[in-house]
C-alpha cells in the first residue's frame, strides 16, 4: 500500500519516497530493489514524463553514523564511531530501529522529497515509531541527565567525585552491579555523545510536530476483512488520543462475488469448492458493508480492495493498486 501510493505520487509529477521501518524487508521484494536496500531510484519506463519513485529501507547504522558526523566534530564523531559502546548501540540496542526511523524522516526531508510514504510493521508495534522518539527526547530534558552529560568527564579528571560521599556510595553501587569498567565506558561515551542525542532529541520534536500537522501528514490504516473491525477500532482510537490525523482505512485483499455455473457432471469437489469461496466472499461482503457504516463518519475515505491474482512484485503491479489509490 505505501509502495503503491508512492507511485501514485510519482504518477502525479512529484518527487516521492517509500521509505519501510518494516524488519520483514516486503518492499525490496515489490519493487525489486538490489540487496544493500540504500535509497535507490526506482525506474518508472513511461512513456509520458512524470515525477520520481525512490525507494529505501530503514539502515540503523547509516542513519546514526550519518547523525553522528554531521553534528560532531571530526575528533568527537572518530571518538564516538569507535566506542565499544557504539558498536552495541548501533546494531543491538532495542527501540533503535523506532528512534532512527524519525531520524530517517527528517533526513528525507532534508533531500527535498515532495511526498514520503513509510511503511510501518504490520502490527500493533507500528505506533512506537512515534512514541519512543518522544520518551527519549523527554528522558534527556531531564536536568540529572544534562548534568552528567555536560560535566562527567571534567568531574572523573579532576577527582572530584572521590570528595561527595553520595557519589563515592552511588558508583560503588553501580560497579558492584555492573562492574567498574563498564560504568565508566557507559558515562564516558554517554559525555561524549550527549551533543550528538541533544540534537536528535530536537531535530525528532521538530519531526513528530510535522507528522501531527494535518495539513502535512495523515495516516491510512490498512488491514485485511476478518481483522478490519479490530484494527479500525484499535489505530483509530490510538492515533486519535495521540492527535494524529486520519485520512483513510484500506480494507485489502476482499474476495469478489461472482455467479458460478457449474456443469451438471462436476465432481462433489468442485462444489463443495465453489460453496467455500462464495461463503468466504458472501463473509467479507458483509464486513465491508459493516465497516462502511461504522466507519464513515470518523475516517474520511474508506477504500476495498479485491485480492489479486498474484503477488504485488514490481511497478505495474502496483499500478494496478495505485488507480484505486488516489486520495
């Protein structure tokens, strides 16, 4: 769906980017994009002009290398890129792939794109995208925090911390747990990073105000028919609380109604087959009629699509989606 309103877009003239936050890589499958997923042009082969289709996948670490250089200086970015601690945070710490995925708007934002499409993972976990950049950027504000941040290095060289009792009794507390070394490696890096994660912080307020202005963004929720009711229910609820603007649900993958005539002599196997899918369809029928009436008045457009023949690989597959597409 994200891939296929991007190429709308791109259809239109303008100059848009699919961007997936998704671990299960769907996209690079669609649009056939080569192994390393780093943005890449996607080739449209129209024959009238029309805008363009880039695509990309969420990379963690390029994007906090990329943050690193350019908000460090050069000695501070080689000190921080070649801290242990690093290493962790940049491919193992949980909850990087949501905080880097705000990180990821803005830099494409900063590229001039016209129209950004992300593709969240198919769950409820879609929301910590936005909820995990606005905890860290409040966890940093705190005045603890900056303190330990702006002063921890000038306070270890100069030995100060061997005069405050309370000091002497926490860090002992700590090394006991975590052992010496590591705590000091921790608030080492973390002195040394803090300008880097300040920056973030502030550039991911300045996102997430973007992703809350509805003349800017809005959402879609997508879903399948026995799922419709409850997701419909559950991202409209959350994103509402979140004041987060709604533009559509996409019911995909309804099964059509067709009349069967089968001949006199087919087997009690095709019958019973041809009974099965008209229960199925008859059943998303009668939720989509459902989810129309209930929906209606609290998400502006509500759009069905049937299941395709076959899977959604390549630009004129998803055209044939993206016709349906066009807000």
């Amino acid at each position: 769906m994200a891939a296929a309103s991007a190429l709308q877009a791109a259809l239109d003239g303008r100059r848009a980017l699919v961007l997936t936050i998704d671990p299960a890589l769907r996209l690079r499958t669609a649009l056939s994009m080569d192994a390393s997923g780093l943005q890449q042009k996607v080739p449209l082969e129209l024959p009238q002009p029309a805008g363009e289709l880039w695509a990309a996948l969420l990379n963690v670490r390029q994007s906090l290398d990329r943050a690193v250089l350019r908000e460090a200086k050069p000695e501070e970015a080689k000190a921080i890129l070649e801290h242990p601690l690093y290493q962790v945070l940049a491919t193992s710490l949980a909850g990087m792939q949501e905080l880097m995925a705000i990180e990821r708007i803005h830099q494409a934002l900063a590229e001039n794109f016209e129209a950004i499409f992300i593709d969240t993972a198919p769950s409820r976990h879609a929301l910590e995208f936005l909820d995990k950049p606005e905890f860290f950027a409040h966890l940093l504000s705190f005045p603890i925090v900056k303190l330990v941040g702006r002063t921890y290095n000038w306070w270890i060289r100069t030995q100060l911390w061997k005069l405050n009792r309370v000091a002497v009794q926490l860090y002992s507390r700590f090394e006991e747990i975590l052992g010496e070394s590591l705590v000091h490696q921790v608030l080492e890096f973390f002195s040394i990073f803090r300008k880097v994660a300040q920056n973030y912080a502030d550039r991911a307020e300045q996102t997430l105000k973007l992703l809350h202005d509805p003349a800017i963004t809005s959402f879609t929720i997508v879903t399948t028919p026995f799922k419709a009711r409850r997701d419909g229910e559950y991202f409209w609820k959350e994103l509402t609380n979140r004041k987060f603007s709604i533009r559509g649900m996409v019911v995909n993958r309804l099964w059509p109604g067709f009349p069967v005539e089968l001949p006199p002599n087919s087997s009690p196997q095709i019958h019973e087959l041809v009974r099965w899918y008209g229960d199925v369809s008859e059943s998303h029928q009668k939720i989509w009629k459902e989810i129309s009436g209930d929906f209606s008045g609290r998400i502006p457009r509500l759009i069905a699509l049937q299941e395709l023949p076959r899977d959604v690989d390549g630009v004129p597959a998803l055209r044939q989606i993206a016709t349906k597409l066009k807000w």
